[in-house]
C-alpha cells in the first residue's frame, strides 16, 4: 500500500503518514452497499454500469450456444460447399474422360482418313500407268516367243 505523508508548516513532531485508501476514503465518503460513490444517491451498480455488466455466468453460456451454433452452421455450409465442388469435380472428370475418348476416336478417323488417302493417290497412280500401258502391250502381242515355235496346243491344258 502506498503511504502518504502530510507534512506540516509548522513542523509538528506529531505527523503521521497515512494510506491511499484513507485519503480517498476521507475525501470522497466511505462505500456504502449497492451503491456508487461519487454518484448521486439514486445510483447504483445496474444504472451506472448497465444491465450487462458483469453478465453471469447463464450469460457467458448463452453466448457461448450461440457462437457453436453459428460455427455449426458454418461448418455445415462449407461441409455443402465442399460436397457441391466434389460433385463438379466428378462431373468434369467425366467430361474430360469423354473428351479424351472422343479424342482418340477422332485420332483413330484421321488415321483411316490418311490411309485411304494413301491408297486413292497409289490406285490414281496405277490407273494412270495402267493407261499409259496398253500401247505397251500391243506391241508385246506381236513378239515371238518360244511358245508359238512349238507344237504343244495350249488350249489343252
């Protein structure tokens, strides 16, 4: 506790040092119950501080209900979110499956497409020589070969 010391002009021999508290106390009144000092006669505790202060311990509870219910349903909500954004998930892996697949099928199309490509331009090209040939062939007609010199008749066979 501090002590407070009153000194004298006079310098009496008979000072005694006195307490915050007693000072305080001597200035401002002694506590009375339920009431508040330095106020007026008709205040007290509950209109000078208001009805919740020093809120009891049913109050911090209520409070308390209410914050884990509000976190229940937030918890809850993100819980929703969470399954609504698996739901997406699962969808687009779908999707992008799908897509893969038609992929290939497309890759496996332009690889058809190619090949009959491939096998139209050699089919034009042995047309256009089997065009070009015919003029060739009259002309082996008239070559003797060693199968006119002989006798065999080859309708025979």
């Amino acid at each position: 506790m501090i002590q407070l010391s009153t000194p004298s002009l006079d310098s009496e021999s008979g000072s005694t040092p006195i307490s915050a508290e007693e000072a305080f106390v001597s200035v401002m009144g002694k506590d009375r119950f339920g009431r508040i000092r330095c106020g007026d006669s008709r205040e007290t505790r509950r209109t000078w501080y208001g009805t919740r202060e020093g809120s009891s311990s049913t109050d911090y509870q209520q409070q308390i209900n209410n914050i884990e219910n509000t976190l229940r349903i937030e918890v809850e909500e993100l819980r929703t979110e969470a399954r609504r954004r698996d739901s997406e998930m699962d969808d687009m892996r779908r999707e992008l499956e799908q897509l893969r697949k038609r992929e290939s099928e497309m890759d496996d199309k332009r690889r058809q497409m190619l090949q009959m490509s491939t096998f139209m331009t050699q089919f034009q090209t042995s047309q256009r020589f089997a065009a070009s040939a015919p003029s060739r062939a009259l002309e082996d007609d008239h070559v003797d070969t060693d199968a006119e010199g002989d006798d065999y008749d080859d309708d025979d066979c």
